[in-house]
C-alpha cells in the first residue's frame, strides 16, 4: 500500500489495519488473500471521497467484508478478533444482507 498521498492518521490507521488483519489469517494463504482484500476496502472507506453516499457506500462494503473474513478466521488473535467483532458490532446498522453497491 503507498500511503504517501494519504494524510498521516490515516495512513497510520491503513498500516495498523494491515497488520491486524495479516495477524488474523495466521500465516493461511487464502485468509492472506481475502486480508487483503478486506484492507483494501478498508482503504478506500478511509480516504477522501466525492460526497458522504459515497463514503457510506464504502463503509457498508467494508464493514461486510470484515464480517465475512472474521466469520473465515480461526481463533488465533482472540483479542484482536474481539476488538474487530467489536468494529462489526457497533456498524451492525450495516450489515442488512445486501452487497454494497460498487463504489
């Protein structure tokens, strides 16, 4: 991730949902692969967008796709996966089921 053009609080949050999320597959492939899926939708709900449905629009997509991931995750970080259902939980407004339309 090049986080040179992103604000240094959100860079500093990109990195740190990076390693949660890499902590979280615990070395499995696959997981890594959907890891890095999930941070880029976490990326792009975090930087600047064009209007606030936008904004929504992301948040929604990343919200669901961290529930899905942890939903695949084993119990290798306990604490971490509490502190991201957590995430999950207070966003659960969100979370209806429905895709999040490409944004």
């Amino acid at each position: 991730m090049i986080t040179i053009d992103l604000p240094q609080e959100v860079a500093a949050s990109c990195l740190e949902m990076a390693i949660a999320l890499s902590m979280l597959a615990h070395e499995d492939v696959r997981l890594t692969r959907t890891a890095s899926f999930v941070h880029r939708c976490y990326v792009r709900a975090v930087t600047s967008t064009p209007n606030q449905h936008t904004h929504e629009l992301r948040w929604r997509r990343f919200i669901n796709a961290l529930d899905a991931y942890l939903d695949r995750c084993s119990n290798a970080a306990p604490a971490l996966a509490h502190r991201m259902r957590e995430l999950v939980s207070e966003n659960g407004d969100l979370l209806d089921g429905r895709e999040a339309m490409a944004s």
